[in-house]
C-alpha cells in the first residue's frame, strides 16, 4: 500500500502507529476490532501482512530527514521508499543510508518500458484483437524509428516519467484524444513543442474529473478547469518572480509589491476597527452621530498607524511576516529571560504616540464644535487632549508590543509537517495573542488614562475624567488594538487580510485557497516539501508561469 511519508512526523509518532493511523483514515472498516481486542489496521501492521511503500521522503520537511531515517533503521517492517536523489543524498550525508536496503536509481524510459506500460493504462480499441488498444499504432511507429536509427520529437520526450504521465493523463482513457496526433511532426516540429502541448493540455485534463470521494469526509469543492489554470498560473508567476520553488502560505501575499500590502493592510486594519468602535459606540448608547464621526476617526488613524509599522518592519525590506508560536510557559528562574528592547518596541510606542495625539486632536476640535466655542479655546483643548491621548497609548502600545514580542518564540519551519497544520499552528498562536494582547492594552490604556489625567492635572489646566469613561476607552482600545496588530503584524493575519480576503476579491486566489492547494495536491499537480508546497516539475512552474505573464 501507498503512503505519503511527506504527512508523517517521526519525532512524534511512530512508525507502526502512523501506519495504522493511516490506514484506519483512508479504510474506515479497519478501526474494527480485531480478534486480539486491537484494530484490524493495528494487526495487519504489526503481523506484517502490510508492505508500505514510503511514497516521497523528499516531500518531508529538511529537519526530519534525519530523525526519520534513523526511525526506518531502527524498524523491523519491510518496506520501500521513494524519493528524489538530492534530497536523499542530503539526508544520508547527516546520518545514515538505509541499512539492509537495495537502492534503485530509475534512469531514462526506454521504448521496452513504454510497450509495456501504456497499453495497461488506455482502452481496448479493437473487439476481434484483444491486443489492439490506443496507443498501439504509437508504439509500432515508434519502433521502427528506433530500428532506423532516427528518434522523432516523441521518442525523445517520452524518456522521462513527468512527460510520459502527463501523455498518459490526456490520452488514455479519454476517446476525444488520439495519441496518434502526438506523431504528427509537422505539428509538433522539435520535442519542446511538443512538452509544450502535453504542458498546456495537463491542468484542463485534471480538473475534468472530480476527486473520489473519501467515507465520511465533507463534499470536496469543484473548480473550474479555467479558473484553476488562471489561479495556478498566478502562483507559478510568483514563485518565479520570488525566485523560489517553495510555495509558502505565509508569502502568498509578497506577489503584490510592497507598496500594494502596505496599502492593503492599512485598509482593511482601518476598517476593521472602525466597525468595532462603531459597534461598541451604539452598544453603550451613544446617540448619533457620535458613534459614526467617531468611528471613521479612529478607522483613519488606526489604519495610518498600522500600515506605517508594517511598512517599517516589512514591507520597506519586500519580507513576509513569519508564523510564530506563544511561549507560555518560562522555565527556570526569571533571572534567565533576557528583556531586551527592540525596533518593534520603539515603533509600537511611537505608533500609539501618534495614534493618541491625533486622536485627541479630533476629540478636542468635535467636543469644541459641539460646545459651539471659538477657534482658539478649540485649539487649546484640542491641544491638550492630544497630549493626554498620546501619553496614554504611547504607554499602553510599548507595554504591550513588549510582552508580545517576549511571548513570542519563532517556529521551526524545517521540521513542519505540511503546510495545513502550520496554518493551524499560527492561527492558534494569533488568537492567543488576542486573547492576552486585548485585555492588557485595555487595561492599559482604560487605567492609563486615569494615571496620567491625575499626573498632568493643573498643569494643562482642569482635566475631567471618570471611571466609565475609562471603561469605554479601555475596550474599544483592547479590541481595536488587538485586532489591528493581528492583523497587520501576524503571518496568520496577513494571510487573512492579503490571500483570504484581497487575492480572491481581485480574481487572483479562489475564495477557499487551502482546499484548492489540497485539491491541487491531490490530483498531482503540487507536491508538499515540509511546510510547503511545490509544483510537481520544475517544467510545469515555468510554463504556467510564462503563460501566465503572457496573458
């Protein structure tokens, strides 16, 4: 049986019951219990009666290789394993081969290969010749080129496996496709143009189908062949203006150029948190149009400040935010954590300094337009809530950019499994930085503002404060602030704000990107490395791409 060894984390489970466990996954019926009170997957396993074809050791994240490799030595079970030479020359250089194991090197097709596998894969043509099938006239004519010495484009593009799959995926098995059109040299003059052709016919055969359907599983989304070659070629595009095979969830949003993220982020931050202010402002019963004025104020300011800190902690160096983890727990003796201030620190304080003067500003010359009082005195108190304002968030936003920043631990991408559970990862890791960055930062702020009220009263004259005014600034701040920096400042928020939400709204992304990556995977057009995804061949990735830009 068939194993993707790219899913399984030896550093983690074993062997054996990750083989069970994946058996028990595709094949529902082997959860039964057996006669021993085990599984039937469990006893298949452990009696040997299953042959595990580790499919892919090159699919596997760089810094499993090694723990991997020496879980295969240290187990009893036959098997086999497959992967690509580098990657496993790589993997032997840190550690050690595959003991009491005979290594395979697959080398180029031969016409002998090909006679003997097309034909299984295709039709029967004729009913008085059991023998006769699709790709038989192919195979003859093929073979008396060889007996003449000459090899037509098709001989030569059919050594390799990528290119024999790719005939087999289009014309076997399918009666509106003749391989015999494959012979036709005044087509298909030289074998790029014919790779070319099996290239730009592989996605649309694909998609044709929909994907088996496993017990049990929810029903798997249906993309259009069009759309996924537009979507797919949109991703090759960017791999290669990134220079990079590496399909990462957490770059997606680099194929627009920085200046667009920036823009984007602060956008979408603004208006997040204008609907939350909004909300929040008619759930305590301010009357209109407090809550809207308001609302656009902090959208517009929020937004400035949260798309500046971004551009100065990415998007000025063209760099993604990477996913992270949350450091709870400290062990040892507090003495041992290293406080160290930061770039971060520095513009999270100065971010909330300008947030809060310009907030106060406004707060001051709306409160001044209310009261219906002249010009100057609306300075003054504009003024001077500016400076209150600022002090105030320029403290909470500092505390709480800190503690963040020291939560904060970065995971080791080599040894993820797939892609999947990384994007799950991070986004447990956001939500508990909401869950500790909204209450702190409100506090903060809601407790702040008294502190510094009580601090510079009488020297900017009488300052007026109360406790539920406090209450309300310091929730509306908590939720606000929280989101904005998840958003802006988390790989988990921008892959919300940029390939969620931006990507599939200017038709570059479907709606639903993990499932259509998976799909993808499924039908063979991505490999999973790790905690990426790459494209099959390096071939595909440059013809999707070059017919990407050319559209």
């Amino acid at each position: 049986m068939i194993f993707s060894i790219g899913a399984w984390n030896p550093t983690k489970i074993t062997l054996r019951d990750w083989l069970t466990a994946r058996l028990t996954r595709d094949h529902p019926g082997y959860a039964a219990q057996g006669p021993g009170g085990e599984s039937l997957a469990s006893a298949l396993v452990e009696s040997g009666r299953i042959l595990p074809v580790l499919d892919g050791f090159d699919e596997m994240a760089d810094g499993l290789h090694r723990p991997a490799l020496e879980a295969l030595n240290a187990t009893t079970l036959p098997l086999l394993l497959t992967s690509r030479p580098d990657e496993y020359a790589a993997a032997v250089a840190e550690t050690d081969v595959l003991t009491a194991a005979a290594a395979i090197e697959l080398t180029d097709l031969t016409l002998d290969d090909l006679a003997d596998y097309l034909p299984l894969t295709t039709r029967k043509t004729g009913r008085a010749d059991p023998d006769t099938n699709a790709w038989k006239h192919v195979l003859t004519e093929l073979g008396e080129e060889s007996q003449d010495g000459a090899a037509s484009p098709l001989a030569t593009v059919l050594t390799t496996p990528l290119m024999v799959t790719l005939a087999r995926t289009i014309y076997s098995d399918t009666p509106d496709h003749d391989p015999a059109s494959l012979l036709d040299t005044e087509r298909f003059r030289s074998a790029e143009e014919l790779e070319d052709h099996l290239l730009e016919n592989f996605l649309p055969t694909v998609y044709r189908h929909q994907l088996p359907q496993p017990p049990g599983a929810e029903p798997r989304p249906a993309f259009d062949p069009d759309r996924a070659r537009h979507w797919l070629g949109y991703l090759a595009h960017h791999l290669t203006r990134l220079d990079t095979p590496d399909l990462a969830w957490w770059r997606l949003g680099s194929g627009l150029r920085p200046a667009a993220r920036t823009l984007v982020t602060a956008v979408m931050t603004g208006l997040v948190i204008a609907l939350v202010d909004c909300a929040v402002s008619f759930a305590i019963g301010n009357p209109l149009p407090f809550p809207i004025v308001d609302a656009t104020a902090v959208g517009l300011l929020s937004g400035l400040m949260f798309g500046f800190a971004y551009w100065l902690m990415f998007a000025v160096k063209d760099r993604a935010v990477l996913p992270s983890a949350m450091r709870l727990r400290i062990r040892g003796r507090p003495a041992t954590v290293q406080w160290k201030s930061g770039h971060r620190h520095l513009i999270g304080g100065l971010g909330g300094l300008a947030f809060g003067f310009g907030y106060g500003f406004v707060v001051g010359m709306v409160n001044t337009f209310h009261w219906q009082a002249g010009l100057s005195v609306g300075l003054d108190l504009a003024l001077v809530d500016g400076v209150v304002y600022g002090l105030v968030f320029c403290g909470g936003a500092a505390i709480t950019f800190c503690l963040l920043d020291h939560l904060e631990t970065p995971l080791d991408l080599k040894s993820a499994v797939n892609p999947r559970r990384l994007l799950h990862t991070n986004r447990r890791t956001v939500l508990t930085q909401l869950l500790i960055g909204a209450p702190l930062f409100g506090v903060v702020v809601g407790v702040g503002a008294g502190f510094v009220v009580d601090l510079l009263q009488g020297h900017l004259g009488q300052l007026v404060w109360s406790p539920t005014a406090g209450l309300v600034l310091g929730t509306i701040s908590g939720l606000g602030g929280a989101l904005g920096f998840a958003l802006t400042l988390t790989a988990w928020g921008q892959w919300l704000v940029l390939t969620r939400i931006w990507l599939p709204l200017t038709g570059r992304l479907p709606w639903n990107v993990v499932a259509f990556l998976e799909d993808a995977y499924q039908r063979g057009v991505l490999r999973q490395a790790g905690a990426v995804y790459q494209f099959r061949h390096a071939r595909l990735q440059d013809h999707l791409a070059q017919a990407h830009q050319q559209r």
